[in-house]
C-alpha cells in the first residue's frame, strides 16, 4: 500500500509540474500520456536494475495504470475536470493580430507564432481567423472564409449541388458543428 500511495504521489506531483509548464512541454502528447510515460518508465528501470521488488513495482505500475484510467474518465465525464486536467486550447492569433494574453499564458514570442503559420503554409497573417494551441501542444490554424483554397464544389456543378444537399443549404455550420465556437473551444 505504501508503494501505491507513493505512485500516486508522484502522479500528482508530475502532473502538477507538467500542467505548471504548459502544454509546448508536452509536444504532441497529452500531459497525462507524458507522465504515464515517464513514471512507467522510471519503475520499469527500477524492476529491471532490482532496486524494488518485481512485487512492489507491479503495485506502482497498477497504481499509474488506475490514476490513467481515472482521470481519463474524469475528463470524458465531467468537462469542467477535463479544463482541469487537461487544459485547455488557448487562442494565440485573433483575426490577422497577435493575441497577447494567448500569447503570454503559452510563453510564445512572435517568432514562435509566425513559425507555426509558416509551417502550416500561412504567408500573411492577415489570412487568419484563429490560430489556437491545443491542448496537446499542437497549433491548429484556422483561415478566414476569403483565405480558403477554392474548393471542387466552387466550380462544378455537380459538387456544388452534393455539398449544398449535404449543408441542407446552409453556408453556416450550425453552432453544434463549428470548431471555432466557445463551447469547443472550451471556454465556456
């Protein structure tokens, strides 16, 4: 039991400090897949050198396994826990400007920003509806409408009429389907 508390001590800890950093720490992993990482590999290490018992070491192992598990759940189930836990997407670029609150929470300079628009083909940031930080690290971009590349349906007749069965007319997504909404966003 002593090793199981311990584990998850350590799970807190790591989490705690892994959320202090922010998410460009973590890359392309959650902070939660980081942790499981690093801490099952650290008592691997600690079980291969025979510094713990395999017993012991498959307590801790059990117990990460179990924190995982639930917080996995946790966040699924309740939104409010996953913020919490997970974090959440921070807006980095607002309508071609920087956004500097965005900016600051992530610790990103401008260079850093005119990086990741350049890498996704972004020549002016004028083009930019939003560019967000996800909560896995990675930066999504997303164009303003005038910004998108001229799509099949714009030019012949029989895509444009597929996708206009498809949008059932609607130019606008409904507020359930737009990635850019402050629900999916998560601040709301």
């Amino acid at each position: 039991m002593l090793t199981a508390a311990r584990a998850a001590a350590v799970y807190v800890l790591m989490l705690i400090v892994v959320r202090a950093l922010g998410k460009r720490t973590v890359g392309n992993f959650s902070a939660f897949d980081l942790i499981v990482a690093l801490m099952l590999g650290e008592v691997v290490d600690e079980i291969i050198y025979g510094d713990v018992l395999f017993s012991q070491g498959a307590v801790a192992i059990i117990a990460i396994a179990a924190l995982a598990y639930a917080d996995s759940w946790l966040a699924y189930f309740d939104h409010g826990m996953e913020a919490v836990l997970e974090g959440k997407p921070t807006i980095i670029v607002r309508d071609g400007r920087f956004d500097r609150r965005g900016m600051r929470s992530e610790r990103m300079t401008e260079k850093d920003v005119m990086s990741h628009l350049r890498q996704a083909g972004i020549h002016d940031m004028r083009e930019v509806h939003l560019a967000i930080v996800e909560m896995d690290g990675a930066v999504s971009i997303m164009k303003r409408s005038w910004a998108d590349a001229a799509q099949k349906a714009d030019v012949v007749n029989r895509e444009r009429q597929e996708r206009g069965e498809t949008i059932s007319g609607r130019d606008e997504p409904p507020p359930s389907h737009r990635t850019d909404s402050p629900k999916a966003l998560g601040l709301e």
